[in-house]
C-alpha cells in the first residue's frame, strides 16, 4: 500500500500514537485532540480528532471498529455508509457510524473550500480503527 493511500485510510482514524498533525498535499488534515481510556467501561477508550478535508477531497472505502460521531465545523460534507443515504453534513450537523458501518462516500462538498470537523470515537482500548473495505 503507498504511503498516500496509507495517510488516507487514516482519514478518520489517527492512533493515539500519531504525531500531532498529519497531513500531505491534497490529503486530509488530522490532529488527534484527545485520548481517553474510560475506566466505566472497562476495555473501552475514546479518541477526538480534528479533520480538515482540502477542496475536491473524497477518501477511500473503509470502516471502524469504533462508533464515530462526527460533528461539521465548517464546510460541507458529504457522507454515506453501506446501505444508507448520501447525505450533506453542514456546520453544525452531525453524522454517525456504527463499528460494523462500511464508510462508502467521504468527501468535501466543496471543490474550492475546505471543510473542517471533529470526530468522537468510541472503541476498543488498543484496537485499530480503521479497516481497508471493499
């Protein structure tokens, strides 16, 4: 797998263990904000991250071993899992997925505006978050 496509997949996904800002050339900006184990659920953590997608941005196929609750802060997005409608996120919508989601549509509305959101993802203590998917 390159590199690029590498840094794509971790569109929405950033390990705690990932530097505090990634991003390449016309690639999705991500800073992981916070990581949390929560000890009243035993085994579970929560990480937020920041995402900006850059204009014409659309990520890769994927899913999550987590629950994701996306919330938009500036720009649109559009968003759609397996099965569900395409649906636009503005500033000041939210957006969710489940841990069994495929996560078939990720991109920026806009092809000449960035588009900015948090993300909240609550997972297994340890696990990967982000699956290659068909």
């Amino acid at each position: 797998m390159s590199i690029r496509k590498h840094t794509a997949i971790m569109l929405l996904m950033v390990l705690p263990l990932v530097a505090p800002s990634v991003h390449a050339a016309d690639d999705a900006a991500v800073t992981p904000l916070m990581s949390k184990e929560l000890p009243d659920y035993p085994g579970k953590e929560a990480l937020m991250i920041l995402v900006e997608y850059p204009p014409g941005y659309a990520g890769p196929i994927h899913r999550h071993n987590a629950h994701a609750f996306v919330y938009v802060l500036q720009g649109s997005i559009v968003m759609q899992v397996r099965g569900g409608k395409e649906v636009t996120v503005a500033p000041g919508q939210t957006f969710y997925e489940g841990p069994n989601d495929v996560h078939t549509v990720g991109r920026n509305a806009s092809p000449t505006e960035p588009a900015t959101f948090t993300v909240l993802l609550l997972k297994e203590k340890g696990a990967e978050v982000v699956l290659p998917a068909e």
